[in-house]
C-alpha cells in the first residue's frame, strides 16, 4: 500500500479542509497505488489542480512513496497561455515536482467538433502518451453535478449521465484518475486559503456565451437556490447512472453471447428475437465496442426499425455518422469510415511494404513460395483497386473465374470488394487479397519468390 491506512491525520498539525481533502486522497490512493508507481498531475494552473499539486506534495511527507510528477498542457488559445505555463513551472520548481509543458496546435476553424471539444480531445491523447502509470485529475463534485446535468439536458442516455468516472483505463496509456471527485469546491476553496496558495485565471471560464460556463456561472447557483445541496444530489444520481449503465454492460454481455454466430459476429435471427429494448442495448454496446461514438437515439430507433425487417438471406445498410451497420449473409458488420484506397496503380519498385488505404501490402523475399520474383521481371508491378471484369486462375486444375464469383465464394463482403489489393504485372492479374497468387505466378521449389500479405488497422468486431 502506497500510505498507512491507520495513520491518523489528525496526529499531524493540519487545518480542518487541509486534513479533510488528505484523508480523502490518501484512502482513494491506498486503494489504488502500490509504492514506486508513476503518478502524474495534469496542472492547468487553476485552483483546483494546484490543491491537487500541494496536497500530493504534502502527502509525501505522510508516506505517499510515488514518483510524482506533472504535465501542463499549452494550447495555444489564450494570450496568457505561457504566462500560465510559466507559473506552473515556479510552482512545480517550489515544490520539487518535475513538470513537462507540452505544446498543441488546435485548430479555430474546420475541426468540425468544435474548439472545446478539439481542445479536450487533444489534451488527453497528450495524458494517454504521458510515461507514467497514473494520470489525475483535480475534478471535484461540482464539476460532476455540473456535467451530469450538461449531458442530460444535451439528450444523454444511462451511461452520458453517470457522469466522469473515478478510474478509466486509456489506451496504452496511464490509468485515469480523478481523486478529488467526492469533494465540493468550497472545501478545495478553503484548502487553497489555508495554505496561501496561488493560481491563474482562465479568462474563457467567465464567458457565459459558452453553455457549460453559462450552467456553472447561471444555472447551477439558482438551482442550489431552491434545492440546496443539488450538486451532492446530482453527483449521487450520476452513481446510480453509471451502476445502471453496468448492468446494461452486463446485459449487452450475456445476449450477445446468446446471439453470437460461427464468425464471431451477431447471428441477425438471433437478434431479432431480442425485445427491442434489448436488442437496443445490444447494438449500442456492439457500435461502442467497434469504435463508433455513442448513437442518437433517433437514428438507434430507425436502424433498429430496419433491422428486425430485413430477411436473414438479404442485405442491407444503416450509415451513421462514424460509419455503417452492414447486414451480410445473416450476421452484422460494424464497418467504421476508413481512409480510402488509392484510385490509380501504386507501383512497386521492389519495396518491402506499399500502402494501401487504412493498411499495407508486405511483399516478404522467399525461396519456393508465393510469387516467382522471374516472372514479374517483364512488366511494370503495381497495386490496384477492383474495377470490374477481373479474371483469375488460383488453381491451375481449374480455368480462369471472375474475380467477383471468386469473392462470392470466399464470403468477401460487397463493401469490402473495392478495397482489396490487386496485384497486377502489366496487364496481368497476379494476386488478390484474400483469394490468392494466379496459377502461372506460382513460385517454383527453390527460386526466388514473394508473399504478399495485406495487414489492415483492426476494425473491432467489424
């Protein structure tokens, strides 16, 4: 364990919101942390991650054994952005803590998702590369009434409202944690003057144009008005959401393993026995799952429409904006947007790798296998799309077949045709993706020869 459990904080001369807010980071990180781990901070500069800062400064000296260190993040928006990094630096420099300013360029215009959203999304693929083995935040209770009650009034479903987890996994990255999320901002407030700290001002938290200022700033003062302690009562709610949210997981889990078929995708017959509640649940968790946002309800309400009518022997598309549900031979495809291949030939001038879309075509030098590297030798190689009307003859006991009988075959989905790789000698096929090497390709024993291979990003569950 990370600190002593049964050490009293008491015994130590601290004021009451000082020993309030160490006691409550000391029981999260004893439940978490085991000495030596990484732990860093990611300071805004604001009052509540320099509490944060001073209070695990504080804590080293009460047995927190961590390597502790901070990450700034600039983003460039504010003229004072480096005054803030500046003042992060003295801080930390006071404190003994290393910090790591790290710069990132957001885009004002054509991001598409918006400048906050732009800037958060860049912030925290900043967090998920920082070394370390823990990330913290220094979001409290209020910020988590305040964005419960954002998501709701945004159309949110269970899991939008329960809220920012205590603890997130990120993808090869530290383990997220928000320590301070049980605690109000008076007693951070108090902290912070108990201790004479200082912080900076972001300017952007005063604009009410902006609708999360506008709640916190408006909204959230006159609620309290009526009903006091509504942030407490929110925050609690947002716990009730997210156990509801995990049983709905756990749901999505057992009827997707009752509606699983051979290929490890969702048997559409089996699907569409499921209530529509259900079957709700499970599409949402499968779309999750495959890397797609979170649907509208709107659009979940017209592909589930579609869906429970289609034949299992028919086919059938829902697009939606990160991609498409596909219905295939009687099983469902999450098929997310990908780059597009190239639409002219993408030579090969003897290259180990070509790129080819969202992936890459490997060319490996063999002896007896794949390719014979001789017969390539007459005409330009490249790599092409499908266009139609190709013929191949994969094995030589059987004649020349249409590329789009030998895909039918091999189960190749239709969206899937036009992005396979073509390997052509001059105005011969040789090798298709998936399918095979022509027969009068084929390597002889002992020569020289190449295996092609085509490596694609993953598609989760597509």
């Amino acid at each position: 364990m990370v600190g002593s459990k049964s050490r009293r904080y008491a015994e130590f001369d601290l004021p009451a919101a000082s020993q309030q807010v160490i006691q409550t980071l000391s029981a999260f990180l004893d439940a978490r942390l085991l000495p030596g781990d990484r732990l860093c901070l990611g300071l805004s500069g604001g009052r509540d991650s320099v509490v944060l800062l001073h209070a695990l400064a504080a804590m080293r000296g009460f047995g927190l054994a961590v390597d502790l260190s901070a990450v700034h993040i600039n983003h460039g928006l504010s003229a004072n952005a480096d005054t803030w990094a500046a003042f992060c630096d003295t801080v930390c420099r006071a404190l003994g803590i290393p910090l790591a300013v790290v710069g990132v360029e957001v885009p004002r215009v054509g991001c598409g998702e918006g400048l906050e959203a732009t800037a958060r999304r860049l912030r925290h693929a900043v967090f998920a590369g920082c070394d370390a083995d823990w990330l913290a935040l220094a979001h409290h209770r209020d910020d988590q009434a305040e964005t419960i009650l954002f998501r709701l009034l945004r159309g949110a479903g269970v899991g939008g409202a329960a809220g920012m987890p205590a603890e997130r996994p990120q993808d090869d990255g530290p383990r997220l944690i928000r320590p301070l999320l049980d605690l109000p901002r008076s007693l951070l407030a108090v902290y912070a003057e108990e201790n004479a700290l200082c912080w900076v001002e972001d300017e952007s938290n005063a604009d009410s144009r902006h609708r999360r200022n506008h709640l916190r700033r408006q909204v959230m003062p006159r609620i309290e008005e009526r009903f006091p302690g509504a942030a407490q009562v929110l925050a609690r709610a947002g716990r009730h959401f997210a156990e509801a949210a995990l049983l709905l997981d756990e749901l999505a889990k057992i009827d997707r393993a009752a509606a699983v078929g051979v290929q490890g995708r969702i048997d559409l017959a089996k699907f569409q026995v499921l209530s529509k509640a259900r079957a709700g649940n499970l599409l949402r968790s499968e779309l999750l799952a495959a890397g797609f946002q979170a649907p509208e309800a709107r659009w979940l309400e017209e592909a589930l429409r579609q869906l429970a009518t289609v034949g299992t022997g028919s086919e059938t598309c829902v697009a939606t904006r990160d991609g498409e549900v596909h219905v295939y031979r009687g099983e469902l495809y999450m098929v997310r947007h990908r780059p597009p291949v190239a639409d002219g030939p993408v030579p090969w001038c003897g290259e180990e790798i070509l790129p080819w879309g969202d992936g890459q075509v490997m060319l490996g030098s063999t002896q007896g296998l794949g390719i014979s590297y001789r017969l390539l030798r007459g005409a330009p190689v490249c790599l092409r799309r499908r266009l139609g009307g190709e013929r191949l003859q994969p094995d030589p006991r059987r004649p020349f077949r249409t590329l789009r009988k030998l895909l039918q075959e091999a189960g190749v989905p239709p969206w899937e045709r036009a992005r396979l790789p073509l390997l052509w000698s001059g105005d011969r096929l040789v090798w298709v993706a998936g399918i095979g090497i022509d027969a009068a390709f084929a390597c002889a024993p002992g020569e020289p020869g190449l295996v092609p291979v085509w490596e694609t990003a993953p598609q989760s569950r597509a």
